[in-house]
C-alpha cells in the first residue's frame, strides 16, 4: 500500500465462480475437498478471517465496538467471579478513552481522544506500538482524536478520526495501510464484512471501502450526521443518526431498501436480533422495530425520568440490557417491552453494557464499574476509579477492560490473579 488518502471514487463487484455440474462421485468428493481446504487456508485480506471468528465464539477476542456484527455486546465466556485490578495504563495529558477496546490474538486495541492508537499485550498491559492520527507532529501541537472504538480483521486495525480521516493500520506492526478522507468527524465503528468495511461520518454519509486498498465500494448519503455504529444482519446493513430514520441498505448494492422514521434522532448503535431491531433514542425512548415489516413493535420509556439513551443495548435470550442518562441501567424483557429491573447509579451511564455469562458489567459517570446480576439485576461486584467511566467495556479471555476519561484517564485491566 503506499499509505496515500484514497479519493472517494469507484465501485466494487463481487465475482462468482462457476462449478461444474456433472460430477463423478470420486471428483465430486476431491472438488469438495479442494474446497474445503481452501475455506480454512483462504486470507481473504482484511476481511473477517475464520480463526477471528473461531476465536470470538470461544471468548478469547471482542474484535469490535460490540462484539459482533449484530451488535448486541454478548460473550459467551463469563468473567471471574471475583475481579481484581491487573494492570492500569495511564493516558498523559487528558488524552482519554471514550470508546471500548478491541481484542485479538493476546492483543488490545485502544483509541483515544489525544489521536493515539495504542496496542497493548493483554496480559501484561505493556505497550506494543503506538500509531497517531496524524505523521510526525509538531510538539505542543493538535491532532486529531479517535472518538470511536476500534475494529480489528485479519491484518488490520480500522478506525476514524475527528478530522474525517478512516485509517487502516497493520495490526501486527502499527504502521498505517491506506487513508480515506471523508467531509466530518467520524464517531462511528466500523463493520467488517468479508473485503468490505462500513462506517458512517458526520458527513452523513454511510461508506462502504474495500477493506484491501481503502478504495471506495459505494456511499449512502442520509438526511443528517451518522453517529452510531451499523449493525449488520445477512446481506443489509442498519443505520440510525440524527435525522431520525432507520434506514436498510444493501451491502452489495449500496441501494436503500427502505426507510422508516422514528421520530427522535439516535446517538446509540442499533442491536439486531433476527427480524428485529433494538435501539434508543435521544427523546428518552427504547424501541423494538421488526425491519422486515418496518414496523414499531413496543416502546419502553419512564414518562417521569424520559432521559436520552446514548448508550446501545446488550441483548442475551428474552432479555434488553441499557444505560440511560437517567443515571440507571434498565432490563427489559425483549418480547413485550415491559420492565424487568433497574439498578440505580449517582450519575449518567453512555457506558454501553456488556453481557458476560450470567453477570452484566458497565460503567458510570459515578466514577465506578459495576457487575451485576442478569436474572436480577443485583450489584455483586464494583470498583471505583478516579475518573468516569463513560466508555464501553470489553470482555476477553477472562479479563474485563474499561478506559476512564478525564485528567486522570487509564485503561483497566481486571480479572482473576
């Protein structure tokens, strides 16, 4: 790659091969073969390689915003029962973490608001390299931060900076891959699909790169900024922003498939859970959209605390896990929308919740990370920091990471010693 801002041009295809249709058994059996071998060895460049999602399904990795391409913020392997505090890495000058890490290969990825892309060995917290958004600053000198989480496929770490910058970055070596300019600051995640990587910018558009090269497949251009994250489900992706629609869009195409208003813009990242969709709003309501009928199934709201929902939700079987600026975490039941529990905290929770076996872990403007019980909503576990917790936490290989903000800002590291 020569690492050059690719120009927003061009569009990709995607070819088909062809199989023979008359086939003895004996090479029916050798072509299957062939086949299979190759859909184990194949590196399908930056794309969500078998072992990534090999490595996912068993809780060793959360290799992006919610571990997902549904966004529901799920791992199937539950933490320590007691979680001690393994290692802290400190962000000098305020530099502080907004977002959730993400995990691969006994590596953590982490973005910050000073512009620093930071990779760290996951067990012992030391740091690897460091890549900055911009080349070789001056000192004393602005540069543009990373609001959003990373993603990391294959070969490849993608995130966006506030100047509108999309950065592939080789996840081994640290050393930038290709650039792509977009118009705004860019707070969404990115959504790796086979050689495909979308993410959506304040430029209101929703952008689908080729993963390899950072050349420019398609873009959708939308009503107002894109904030949350796409969701993706088969071959449609899901997006939600500030001019209030869910809108479906296919991946291949880039064509809309359909668009339905919500009433209420959205910061948070939609969950999609087979034909329906999970997701808050700025007005203080949590709605259920079957996509396919594009159709409201429920709304959950307070009408006496109607507070925005900047926090996307976690979702395990028959239940809804979210934070609210209300200052409290609620469980809703997913089928009815009626309430389960709510557990009070001291100020806003934005942090997005994860689900980790039986237990649901956030964090708390309070200053504080909590696990509670899933079934109840029960406190079983805290920790108090010295600063908020406003980002998502990250669940891998039986370590729960969270990045704190403000001047005393540091990644945490807890698990069992």
């Amino acid at each position: 790659m020569d690492g050059e801002i690719q120009p927003p041009t061009g569009h990709g295809r995607y070819i088909e091969g062809l199989v023979p249709m008359r086939l003895s058994t004996q090479q029916f059996l050798l072509a299957l073969a062939f086949v299979l071998m190759s859909l184990v060895i194949a590196d399908s460049g930056d794309g969500a390689a078998p072992t990534d999602k090999a490595a996912r399904d068993a809780g060793a990795s959360w290799p992006n915003f919610r571990n997902g391409l549904e966004l529901r913020g799920v791992t199937k392997s539950p933490l320590p029962d007691k979680l001690e505090l393994l290692w802290s890495h400190p962000i000098p000058d305020g530099m502080v973490f907004t977002s959730a890490v993400a995990v691969l290969d006994g590596r953590v990825y982490a973005s910050t608001l000073g512009g620093e892309l930071l990779c760290l060995d996951l067990k012992s917290g030391k740091l690897l390299w460091k890549y900055l958004s911009a080349a070789k600053p001056e000192p004393d000198t602005f540069i543009p931060g990373f609001p959003s989480a990373p993603t990391v496929a294959a070969d490849s770490v993608y995130v966006g900076d506030e100047d509108g910058v999309f950065h592939a970055v080789d996840r081994k070596t640290g050393k930038k891959r290709w650039l792509f300019q977009t118009q705004a600051e860019i707070n969404s995640s990115a959504a790796v699909v086979g050689t495909r990587v979308i993410f959506g910018s304040y430029d209101a558009n929703l952008y689908c790169l080729d993963s390899r090269t950072g050349k420019k497949v398609w873009s959708f251009e939308t009503a107002d900024r894109i904030n949350g994250s796409p969701a993706i489900a088969g071959k449609y992706t899901f997006v939600t922003g500030c001019d209030q629609h869910l809108r479906m869009i296919n991946i291949d195409t880039g064509k809309q498939e359909y668009d339905m208003a919500l009433g209420s813009f959205m910061i948070a990242s939609p969950a999609v859970v087979g034909d329906l969709l999970y997701v808050g709003t700025h007005d203080g309501e949590f709605l259920a959209v079957n996509w396919k009928k594009q159709e409201v199934v429920w709304r959950y709201s307070d009408p006496q605390k109607m507070q925005p929902y900047h926090a996307s939700a976690a979702i395990l079987g028959d239940r809804i896990v979210v934070g609210s600026q209300d200052k409290r975490v609620h469980c809703i039941d997913r089928k009815s929308g009626k309430r389960l529990w709510v557990v009070q905290t001291r100020a806003q929770v934005n942090s997005s919740p994860v689900i980790a076996g039986k237990r649901v872990y956030f964090g708390s403007a309070d200053k504080h990370v909590y696990a509670i019980e899933l079934e109840t909503g029960k406190e079983v576990w805290k920790h108090r920091g010295k600063s908020d917790f406003n980002a998502a936490p990250s669940v891998a290989a039986g370590r729960l990471l969270i990045g704190s903000e403000g001047s005393q800002a540091r990644l945490l590291c807890f698990g069992a010693k």
